[in-house]
DNA sequence: CCAGACGTTGTT
DNA sequence: GTCTGG
DNA sequence: CCAGACGTTGTT
DNA sequence: GTCTGG
C-alpha cells in the first residue's frame, strides 16, 4: 500500500515529466518540498483540464471523501484504493469513470510486516534512476454540509506487489510510466485499467531508512537519508 | 419500504 | 480497540 | 502510514 | 448517490 511518500518540486523536471500547463509551471513555485507527506495533507495533483485542454497541477487532500459522504471523517480510510476493484467500488467507482489524476513523488515510504521487537522499520523506495514519477490517483469533490466550502480530496490506487516490493509488502501503489499519463487521465480510454500494474522491479531501488521518518512530525531531510549497506535488491 | 453501508491494510 | 492529528 | 489520545472537575 | 439487508 502507500501511506507516506515524499515530494521534492522541481521547476527543471516537473514540467515536462507531467507536460504541465504555464499556469502549473508558476504554481510550482510556491510548493515546498515534503520530506514525510501524511494523509490529510494537502498534495499537489495532475489532472487534464478538457476546456483548456492542458495538464493542470493543483491540491487535494489525501485520503478521498465520496461526493455523497455525510462525515468529511472517512478520509482517513480511503487513502488508497484497489484498482483491482475501485471501478466497481461505490465510493470510487464515478471517480474511477470520470476523475482520474496522476499524484507527483519522489519516494514513497513502507514499513517492513512488523518482526516482533523494536521499532518499526521503514523503506524508502525510487526509482533507480531517482527521478520523479507518478502514481495512478483517482479524486472527488465534497461539499459540507456544515458550511459553503468544498473539499477537493484523492486517493492513491494499489496495486500487487513486484518481486522487489514483495520482500516488504504484498502492496505497492501503482506507478505510471510517462507514456501513460495522458492515456490513463482520459476518462474516454477504456482500457486503461491495463496501465494499472505493479512497475518494474528492475527500475527500482529499496533502501532501509531511519525511524525517524515514522513520527508524522518530522519532516527534514534526515527522513530521506538510507541507512548504509542497507538496501534491498531484486 | 427504511436503515445502513459505502474502505484498505494487517492481524487473528 | 478505535479514532484523530500530523 | 505511525503516534498519541482516549476524561472530568476545578484551579491557574 | 446507490446498493444490500432486513
């Protein structure tokens, strides 16, 4: 699964990793890097804009809030999503059909099937090349009813974990290749639950990181710092 | 008909 | 155990 | 995801 | 909103 990644925004790479709109590109700059994104954040989304024809990069709070919730709190239980099932799934299922984005990360964050004693221990996984990428993210808008404000909120889709992912977590969120993000972001491509499998081993890397990062609090460069000698092969 | 769920993960 | 906050 | 709270009364 | 269970 995904429940904590990190972003570093770069105006040099974002713009042609996610062919970003001029718009996007200034809003990029008011972004901070997030060494240890939580759910409930506010995190930066992808979506095609059809008027404008454009990638447009704006927030959403993760963890997604179905249009028709009555509690804005289900949140916290809807930060990722089976793309096995989520086309089906009521709380997904329109999000699925007609609102799909790509999330932008540069890591994101598992912790090892708790092995008995200590603390426990997180990873940190990239890509190999240690690029930016994205993952496959569905939204959804939600008006409460307690005041005149709505609520722009995502949810990252899961997928089966590779054979490198395996060795931590029978999950893993579900990464795009570039050349898939305007096929998956266009609700009229039908076969796009084709695009939703588990990336390749071979292009990622797995690194132990400190605890550090597992206190929602801290968020430095330290989260993000591997432990030498540490890493996990496939 | 109305009431209540609608989700994922991991652990047992 | 379960929910909230980060 | 993990960490931390989870309660009331009265006093500062 | 839509579906299931009673």
């Amino acid at each position: 699964m995904c429940g904590r990644y990190n972003i570093i925004p770069d105006t040099e790479t974002w713009p042609r990793e996610f062919s970003l709109s001029a718009g996007s590109v200034s809003r990029i700059d008011t972004m901070k890097p997030n060494y240890n994104v939580c759910p409930s954040a506010d995190i930066p989304i992808v979506r095609y804009d059809p008027g404008s024809r454009q990638m447009e990069l704006s927030l959403a709070h993760w963890g997604l809030v179905p249009s028709w919730s009555k509690q804005r709190s289900v949140a916290y239980r809807m930060i990722n999503a089976r793309a096995e099932s989520a086309a089906e799934k009521p709380a997904y299922r329109e999000s699925f059909r007609w609102r799909r984005c790509v999330i932008p990360a540069n890591g994101f964050f598992e912790w090892e099937r708790s092995t008995g004693s200590g603390s426990k221990q997180p990873y940190l996984v990239t890509l190999q090349a240690g690029t930016v990428f994205g993952f496959a993210g569905l939204w959804d808008c939600w008006k409460d009813p307690g005041d005149d404000g709505s609520l722009i909120s995502c949810t990252i889709l899961t997928t089966c974990a590779n054979s490198l992912m395996q060795n931590i977590h029978d999950r893993m969120p579900v990464i795009l290749a570039r050349a898939h993000y305007s096929k998956w972001l266009d609700p009229v491509s039908r076969d796009s639950g084709a695009l939703l499998r588990p990336y390749s081993s071979k292009r990622m890397r797995v690194s132990a990181v400190s605890p550090y990062v597992n206190n929602p609090r801290n968020n430095n460069a330290r989260c993000i710092q591997t432990l030498e000698g540490q890493g996990i092969h496939g």
